[in-house]
C-alpha cells in the first residue's frame, strides 16, 4: 500500500489522487470522484474536497493508498 505524507493538517482526496500519481490532473480526479470511482474508508466518495486526515484510506483503480501524517 502506497502512502502519501501530510505537511498539513489534511489533504483534499483531488489533491490526494494526484499525489498519488493516479490521475493526470484535477479535471480527471474531479471525473473519477464525481464517477463513483473512488472509495474513502470503503465507502464510495463522491465530494472531491473531501478531507482526508492520518489514518484515512482511499482506493481507485485497484490501488490503496494511505494518509500518514509527516510528524
């Protein structure tokens, strides 16, 4: 499982699926949130502002990526 390490106190899931390296830009990840093709903790997400804090999980495509905080 891939992570991705905050410098603040969270990050928006748009934000977060581009610092993931899986999506192209912030038009795609607003497609594929608004799509129902993203899951937060399991459940589907469909706010692209959604924000994700330390401990959160998000999934698209078959890839899990984990929210850790940088401290």
């Amino acid at each position: 499982m891939e992570k991705i390490y905050l410098r603040d106190d969270f990050i928006k899931l748009g934000q977060a699926l581009k610092a993931a390296g899986l999506v192209e830009s912030g038009v795609d990840a607003k497609y594929a949130v608004l799509d129902g093709l993203v899951k937060v903790n399991g459940q589907i997400e469909v706010q692209r502002g959604k924000k994700l804090y330390h401990g959160d999980i998000f999934e698209f495509e078959g890839n899990q990526v984990e929210i850790v905080s940088d401290s």
